[in-house]
C-alpha cells in the first residue's frame, strides 16, 4: 500500500511572527518584557537562545508563545541561505518570534517529531529556494509551507520512523560536540600561552593591523558571474570560525578570477575575513587552492616578520566576535565592517617563537579534528540518505 500525501497545512496551523517597531525594543531584559527570537536564532542544530531581544509582553499573543514542538521557521531573509531555515521547540518557551518568522504547531495527526524531520530534509531545502528566489528579497508565504506535500503513514507508523532519525541525529550531534570540545581545546592554549589579549594589550607590543600585514584588502563591490565549472570564488557561507564550509562551492571562469583578484590575488597564508553578513568569521587559505573573493569578504595578508597567520586569526575571532565588534561595525540596516576602522584595530604582538608554538600545536589539533570532520561529513551522508528513505516510505 503506497503512502498517503497530505498538503503541510492539512497537519498543523501556521502562525504569524511578531510584530514591534524599534521603540519597542530593549536589548537586554526589562520588567514586563518577554524575549522574542528572529532567524538568527535557527540553526542547524536546533534553536539557540543567546542574542535575543525583549518586547513589551502585551505586544505578544498567548497563540504566539512558542510551545513544545512547534517549528520556527525563517520566512523572509536576504539570503536563500537563511530563508526556509528550520528548527523545532523542545520546550515550552515564555516568548515570541519575530514578523520574519512563522510557527508550524503540529495538529493530532501527526507526530511532532516526524513533523520535525521532514523540514530537516535536503528534499525540504531544494523546494524552500525553488520557491522563495524574490526580485529584492527572499520571502515565504503563507501558502508556500501549506502546500508542501508531507508522506503521512499511520500514526505507529511515524513514530518508529522518528524513533529511528532521532538516534541518527543523536550520533550527529555527539561528532558536533566532538569538535566543538577540540574548538575549546584550541582557545584554552591561546589563552595559556598569550592571556586574554583583548582585555589587557600591555604585556606585548602593540601594533595596527595595517602595520601587522602586508596587505589588507576589499573585495570587488560586485556581483560575480557564476559558472558551472572553472576558480573557487568565495562567498561567506563558505567562512566558519577558522575553518571552510565547501557544501555550497560557487565558480566563476578564468578572466573573471582574474578581474577579481586585480587589489590583489588570494595565497597561501591570506585570512578571509567576513565583513557583512555573519561578520567577524574568517579563515586561513590552504595550500594549493586556487580561488578569489566574491562580495562581503576582506583579504588581510599577516606580515610574518611580525605576526604569523594562526596567531592573527585566533585573536581576530575573539575580539571581532559578535558580542564585541560593535566598536567596528557601521549601517543602520545592514551593518558591516568599515574597513578603514578595522585597519586601525590594535593588535599585540607576542614574540614570534611563541607564536610558532601555538602554530604547531594547531597542526596537531587541526589534524585531530580534520579526522573528526571526515567522520561527521560522512555522518551526515548517511544521514541525508536516511532521511530520503524515509519519507519515500522505503525506511
């Protein structure tokens, strides 16, 4: 017997984000207010808590406090990056979310984790950018979730499938924890060896950046032309917090690189720095990889006589991270970093003996988690397969 389809809207009801201007808005918590989550808040593993802001109570529904297996959805965004993405409440939460986002509150008919998993599916995500590509912005309608087609087996059904992609994602998230262990690991000798630079620069000699590097440069202020096949042209969904992300590789041909690369090419040793977007991410250029920056990213080039580029990146990843680069960071609506401002960011600089220590102790922890990574990329192959077979009804 083949499985039933059901439209997404026939298994739960979808519920308006909320809605306040910026008079409303406290950053930190005040009497009478409740926080409300936005679509910076859904990731990957699931919702996260911190960043939130606070809106008078009275500006948020009883029918818009997020419950226990409700999934939050980004439905309007800038980037089909973040559009679509999902993440289920595992509890009750005593606030909202924002107008950019909607609730899917899973009805009697379906089991909530099952629900869950489809809108984790690689299947979900290819239909989210078919439908969402706008002329100016990326935006999900209402219509657009309701319509999703959704396999719905018998109820015993569901959950035995459920049981069985929550254990897989279980052992995912235990790899996760692996590497964010050795990610600690790595900020704990940093801190061993040089301190907590950012908070007191007079034990070293202190520089600009611009006086730390060789170069430092801006990206082309232009969209590239994309191509099948040809040089890695880099965006910011490629950037992690000192590591690269190649699940989305974009191309373009030879003459374009070369265009792009005019303020300078990309080598060896180069930091690639996010300056809009998710700000303050960056990572080193490998050996032997050609590419070149698209939009949003900054080239900085670590004079090695002075600094080397693992103890750069390490310090640039603390005091750009999102609690406190505001120092740094310009426009009202999309902030980013005035590049001019961060040529003059004060960088200390240890002895260049010492940095090599950290440096070849960072060769064996990225070594051990390049091991890890291999074994959670494959994890996650499985995983995408599981999925598929699961709602194809052949689990």
């Amino acid at each position: 017997m083949s499985t039933p389809i059901v439209r997404v809207g026939d298994v739960c009801d979808q519920i308006r984000g909320v809605s306040y201007g910026k008079q409303d808005v406290s950053a930190t918590p005040l009497p009478g207010y409740l926080p409300v989550l936005r679509a910076g808040n859904i990731t990957e593993e699931g919702l996260a808590f911190g960043d939130l802001v606070f809106v008078p109570k009275e500006r948020i529904s009883n029918l818009q406090k997020i419950r226990q297996h409700d999934v939050v959805v980004a439905a309007s965004s800038g980037s089909l990056d973040v559009v679509g993405k999902a993440a289920p409440a595992l509890t009750d939460f005593e606030g909202g979310f924002g107008a950019f986002c909607k609730v899917l509150r899973p009805n009697a008919k379906v089991d909530p984790y099952y629900f869950a998993h489809f809108f984790k599916t690689l299947e979900y995500r290819r239909r989210v950018s078919a439908l969402a590509a706008g002329a100016n912005i990326n935006n999900l309608r209402n219509e657009h979730l309701d319509e999703m087609q959704l396999p719905l087996p018998s109820l015993p059904e569901q959950r035995r499938i459920a049981a069985i992609l929550e254990k897989a994602d279980k052992l995912r998230a235990q790899r996760c924890a692996t590497l964010s262990a050795l990610d600690a690991l790595t900020d704990s000798i940093f801190y061993e060896l040089f301190g907590n630079l950012a908070a007191d620069l007079t034990g070293w000699p202190v520089r600009s950046l611009k006086e730390a590097c060789a170069q430092i440069s801006d990206c082309p202020h232009s969209t590239p032309t994309w191509a099948d096949r040809g040089v890695i042209c880099l965006r910011t969904s490629n950037l992690t917090e000192g590591g690269w992300n190649w699940s989305d590789t974009r191309y373009v041909i030879e003459e374009e690189y070369h265009q792009r690369s005019r303020r300078g090419y990309l080598q060896e040793g180069d930091i690639v720095l996010s300056r809009e977007g998710t700000v303050g991410i960056a990572a080193i250029v490998p050996k032997g990889l050609q590419m070149c920056m698209g939009q949003r990213l900054v080239q900085l080039r670590p004079l090695i006589s002075v600094i080397l580029p693992a103890f750069l990146l390490r310090y640039l990843l603390y005091v750009l991270s999102p609690s406190r680069i505001a120092r740094v960071m310009v426009g009202s609506t999309s902030q980013h970093l005035n590049v001019k401002e961060l040529k003059e960011l004060r960088v200390p600089v240890p002895p260049l003996e010492l940095q090599q220590q950290f440096a070849n102790t960072l060769v064996a922890l990225n070594g051990l988690k390049e091991a890890r990574r291999a074994s959670l990329d494959l994890m996650n192959a499985l995983f995408a397969s599981l999925q598929y077979r699961a709602f194809r009804g052949e689990l």
